[in-house]
C-alpha cells in the first residue's frame, strides 16, 4: 500500500498491483513531481485545469495524485490485467469514477484518441525499451495537446535519448530515479 499526499484525498492508502513487475513510484518522488509542476517557473501549468494520462499506470499513484490535487480527468491506461483490477479498485476507493476512465492497453501503442490531455505520466518498468519511440507515437496520435507537458521516471543511469522534436525543461534526480519533465517543441 502506498499513501496520496495531498489534496482531498490525503493521507488515503491505495493498493499496489501484486505483480512483480509494477513499481510504485515512491512518495518522496511524488513528492518532487508535484512540487515541480506546481511550483516551476518553467512550467506554467495549473493543476485543477488538466486532464491527464498516466501511462503504464501500474497502481494509478500519479493519477490519483494528480486527482486528489484537483485535476479534472485522468485516463489511466495500463494492458496487465492485475494493473486493470488495482486501479479500478482505487478509483471506487477514492470516490473517483466520474472522473477516471480505465484503459486496457498497451501502452507501446496508442489507441484511437478518446481525449486530449495537458499533462502525461510515463512510468514503465526501469527494464523497457525504445520509449523515446512510444512517446513520439502519444505525441503524434491526437491524445496529447500540443503544449502537453510530459513527465517520465526512469532508472537514473538509463541511456535516454529526448527526440528533436521536444525540449527538455527540468530534470531531477531522486535515488535509483531521474525524472524528465520536457514538451514538444
């Protein structure tokens, strides 16, 4: 189990996925991801205007994070069945259903656009390749607004080649994690 930080939903503990191979975005680093979006003077965002996807959503952590602080909408969108089944139990656990949307997929290929969001989570497991490729592909499917702001954890010392076509606006290291905040150009 792992706790919301802040906002309506504070101190509230959500259910991790039994899987191995999810990896909960730890607290302290949550921590740092919204403090950075909520305070950076290089991202001009606010917070109770944005949907949100969260890509490889595991627990849904981010998602809910970014619900409890007054988002209007997060797609989660996650293809383990485990994921799936853990998501959708917080929501109903947060009261959140009328502004959540639960999406079995492949996160490696995005499906026909349903929304258009501000902000993207993108946290898959430390081990997974070619994301600079995945990225551009919800870049370019209609699902990510053009001033979209993307937020991607990833093991410390991974290669990570940001594409041309985005820039990189803030980078943070935390632990084992870096996180890469940067939007399309």
């Amino acid at each position: 189990m792992i706790k919301i930080i802040a906002g309506k939903h504070k101190n509230k503990h959500i259910n991790t996925p039994k899987s191995s191979s999810a990896r909960p975005t730890s607290s302290r680093l949550k921590e740092t991801i919204f403090n950075i979006l909520m305070h950076s003077k290089s991202i001009n965002i606010k917070i109770h205007d944005l949907d949100v996807i969260d890509l490889f959503a595991g627990s849904g952590a981010l998602g809910l994070e970014a619900l409890s602080r007054g988002c209007k909408r997060c797609i989660f969108v996650d293809n383990a069945i485990d994921s799936i089944k853990t998501i959708t139990n917080n929501i109903k656990k947060l009261n959140e259903e009328k502004n959540s949307l639960v999406i079995k997929l492949d996160a490696s290929t995005p499906n026909k656009k349903q929304y258009c969001c501000n902000l993207c989570f993108i946290d898959p497991p430390y081990d997974f390749k070619d994301i600079s490729n995945i990225i551009e592909k919800w870049s370019n499917s209609g699902w990510l607004k053009n001033d979209a702001i993307y937020v991607y954890e990833k093991r410390k010392n991974t290669n990570f080649q940001l594409s041309n076509s985005f820039q990189l606006i803030e980078s943070r290291i935390e632990g084992i994690s870096e996180i890469l905040f940067f939007k399309k150009i």
